[in-house]
C-alpha cells in the first residue's frame, strides 16, 4: 500500500494539475448520439459534455460538493467560474 505524504511544506496542486485523464470505449450508438451532439451544437465538445455528465450523475446520486456544482453549473451553461 503506498504511505500518504504528509509533509508539511508540500505545495498546493493547482486546479490545472488536478486534471485527470483516462481512456474508455463508449457504445457505438453513443458515440454517435454525441457527435451528432457536437455537430449541432459547436460550442461543446466530448470532454464538455463528458464531465457534464458525470457531474450530474453524481449530483443526482446525493453526492454534495461545490466545487462539483460549479463545475456542473459551468459546464452546462458555459461558464469558467475561475476567471
């Protein structure tokens, strides 16, 4: 199991570096619904709607957190609450 640092003088991750990345196959019929999505739409693309998602999906399952409300909120009506 790994050890947790617990330095203190550990540096703050900014929200630039808490951008995880993965890799996943989506449906056929899913992938098309969502390109079709984006082609009406130009203002999205897959990793907007992605982690719209995802967001609320959490919301929806009772997960409370602002900063995943933000970023929900953010993703659907386009707003970047960190400028």
């Amino acid at each position: 199991m790994q050890e947790l640092n617990t330095d203190d003088n550990q540096t703050l991750i900014t929200k630039k570096e808490e951008i995880i990345s993965f890799k996943f196959d989506l449906q056929g019929n899913l992938q098309q619904a969502m390109n079709k999505f984006v082609e009406d739409h130009p203002n999205w693309d897959q990793y907007r709607i992605l982690q719209a998602a995802i967001a609320g999906f959490l919301m929806q399952k009772g997960f409370q957190n602002r900063d995943l409300t933000r970023l929900y909120i953010g993703k659907m009506l386009s707003i970047d609450f960190d400028n």
